[in-house]
C-alpha cells in the first residue's frame, strides 16, 4: 500500500472532516457487524450528506470507487 508523506504533501484535511470520515467508517463498521443497528446506518446518513463530504467524495475523483446509477 502506498503511502503519503502528509508533511510533504499539499494535502490539507480539516479536522471537522476527518471527524465525519472516521465517524462514518465506526458506525459502518457497527453496521456490518453481528449485533449491529439500525442506529448505525440513520447515524451515518447526515455525515455522508453532509456538503463537506460531498465535496471531498467529489474532490477526490478517481481515487474513489464511482457510486451506481440511481
């Protein structure tokens, strides 16, 4: 797996979002699991439409998997 010197990098990630990010990996990961809850999935879907996030799923272009068609 590559990795990104972040120091180098012109990368910049705010806080918030990272937060968000993390956010909803936890409650997916919850979600996926044994005992998981419904909580975990109305918990992740104002992160995941939140503008920040869009923005940086759209930001991020080819480096992410592309959504299905809808």
């Amino acid at each position: 797996m590559a990795q990104i010197d972040l120091k180098q990098s012109e990368v910049v990630i705010e806080f918030g979002l990272l937060v968000k990010l993390g956010s909803i990996v936890v409650h997916a990961d919850e979600a996926i699991s044994a005992d998981g809850h419904a909580f975990d999935i109305a918990a992740m879907k104002p992160l995941i439409e939140s503008p920040e996030v869009q923005k940086w799923i759209k930001e991020m272009g080819v480096y992410l998997p592309l959504k299905r068609k809808r």
